[in-house]
C-alpha cells in the first residue's frame, strides 16, 4: 500500500458513489469511520466518537480466504488485457458483494475502513454492473468504468488473490481520504500489540510505513526532503500495550500530509498520546513518522 511512489498533486477527497459524501472540514476529524472492523461489527451508526476509555486493540481474527475456489456462479468480471489473474481476484470479492452481508465484507475487505466498506457497497448490483466492462490497467491500480460510476482495485489486493474495489462516482478522481489515513495507524497499532485486524495484516506484504528511497519526506516544507525519520527508527511508537482506537483524530498538516493522533497505553503504564504523519502514496497512506 505505501510503495514508496512519487506524490499525487493534491490528497483527493474520496466521495462515495452510492451514498451522499461525507463532508470532511480541514479542522480535526474525529475517527468515526470504524470502531474495529472485525467481523461481527454490524454497519456503522452515526454514535459519538468522544469517548476516553482506553480500549484494548480489536481482537485477532481468523485468516481471510485469499485462495478460496472461484465460485462457478461468481458475477462477471470484464477482461484487462494481460491481467487475468486481477479478473479471477475481483470475482472472488465480487461474489461476496452480491451474497454476502455488510459484516462479511467488513471482515475480508480489512485494509479498507469499515465504514467505508458500508458507504460504497451499500448498491451492489451498481457495483457489479460497473464491472462487466472491460477494464484498464495502470502500474499501481485496475480500474473498470461506466457511465456513473468507477471501480478500483490496488495491485497488492490483486496479489493476495481477493480484491476488495473502492467505489467512486463518475467524474471522481478515486483517491484516499482521511479515513483511509486513520485505518492506516489503526491498523500499525494493531499489529503492534500483537492483535492485527487480520492474520495477513504484515508489513512485509502489507506495508504500511513509507519507503526511505527515494528520500522524498518534508511535511513541513523545507524544500529539502529526507528519507521518513521512521524507517530509521521503527521504535518511535514504543511499547504500545494498547490503545484507544474510538479516539483517533486527524488533521491536515502541510500540503498532502496529514497528522493522526491517538492515546496509548505502554508497558511502563498510563496513557500517552502518539501524533504519526502521514502522506498518501498511488496505493495509499503510509507512515513517516511518530511523535510523543
């Protein structure tokens, strides 16, 4: 997910194209866009996000099924030329989409927020239609179109074998948003006290801190970019016990970086909180760096 690649222009503003876009305002934004993602959690409700009891990591989960058999009656995927592995990736998602309930694919689309998740699968049938053209391919993503609406799945999705798309409204520029950024540290937390939203969720075929090369970090500005201060130092986060996950809160530092910050628990005790910096890559957020 976080390749290092050259940035985008301007962080995109992902809008859902089945429901009405949420409005996100440049000032902090509360981490309402899941609570875990684990299986049994139903559609997210609009409930508050202020709470300050420090709540333990979500628990861990059984493997998703990347190399499930490809249901004979999976929907119908429209070829990409020299790309059919990522047609038989979509259709193993795709027959979840038409069959399966929201909390299903919450828990198989785990590298997607769950509230998300529910935002733009809530018309699968206008998800599966925008798939049975022929789709395009580019050196990071898939994409298939119609007329209203875009569909796109990230080239590590297509490897693991499963392919959860992102859906967008024609005339969208598909992209990540600050959701996407807080479920990017949710899940670095995750991982960090032992209990990753699902088995497969490793930085070795997940990444989720950015790449020190090419050197290309300057959050704020200086014109003179270094490699990100944490693949020099992977214990910044220290010995996070646990976390707050309802808590995470983000806001826009500079240009395309953007700021999560969240209480923690170490193993030395008491909460602390924890500021990480991120910035949006072709394939989504990565982490650069975490500050006390």
């Amino acid at each position: 997910m976080e390749r290092a690649q050259p940035l985008a222009p301007a962080r995109p503003h992902r809008t859902s194209a089945l429901v009405a876009g949420l409005t996100v305002t440049a000032a902090l934004l509360a981490g309402c866009d899941s609570v875990s993602g684990i299986p049994e959690d139903p559609a997210p409700a609009d409930t508050s996000t202020t709470s300050t009891t420090t709540t333990p990591a979500p628990a861990s989960i059984a493997p998703t099924t990347t190399t499930q058999p490809l249901p004979a009656d999976a929907p119908q995927v429209g070829a990409v030329p020299g790309e059919p592995d990522a047609v038989t990736a979509v259709r193993r998602w795709a027959a979840d989409l038409e069959t399966g309930t929201v909390a299903d694919l919450q828990a198989k689309c785990w590298t997607i927020p769950p509230r998300t998740v529910a935002e733009m699968y809530a018309d699968p049938q206008t998800v599966l239609a925008a798939l049975t053209g022929p789709g395009t391919a580019t050196a990071d993503t898939i994409t298939w179109r119609t007329g209203a609406t875009t569909v796109t799945v990230e080239r590590e999705a297509v490897d693991s074998g499963y392919a959860c798309g992102r859906v967008f409204a024609a005339g969208v520029e598909p992209g990540y948003d600050d959701a996407d950024a807080r479920h990017t540290v949710r899940r670095y937390l995750a991982r960090a006290v032992g209990k990753p939203l699902d088995p497969a969720d490793i930085e070795a075929s997940h990444p989720l801190t950015c790449k020190a090369d090419p050197a290309t970090w300057d959050p704020e500005g200086t014109g003179n970019p270094t490699a990100p201060p944490l693949t020099g130092d992977s214990g910044k986060v220290g010995n996070v016990t646990s976390y707050t996950a309802e808590e995470l809160r983000s806001e826009q530092v500079r240009g395309d970086y953007l700021a999560v910050h969240v209480p923690v628990t170490t193993a030395t005790g008491g909460t602390r909180n924890r500021t990480f910096t991120l910035v949006p890559t072709a394939e989504g957020y990565c982490i650069g760096d975490v500050t006390i």
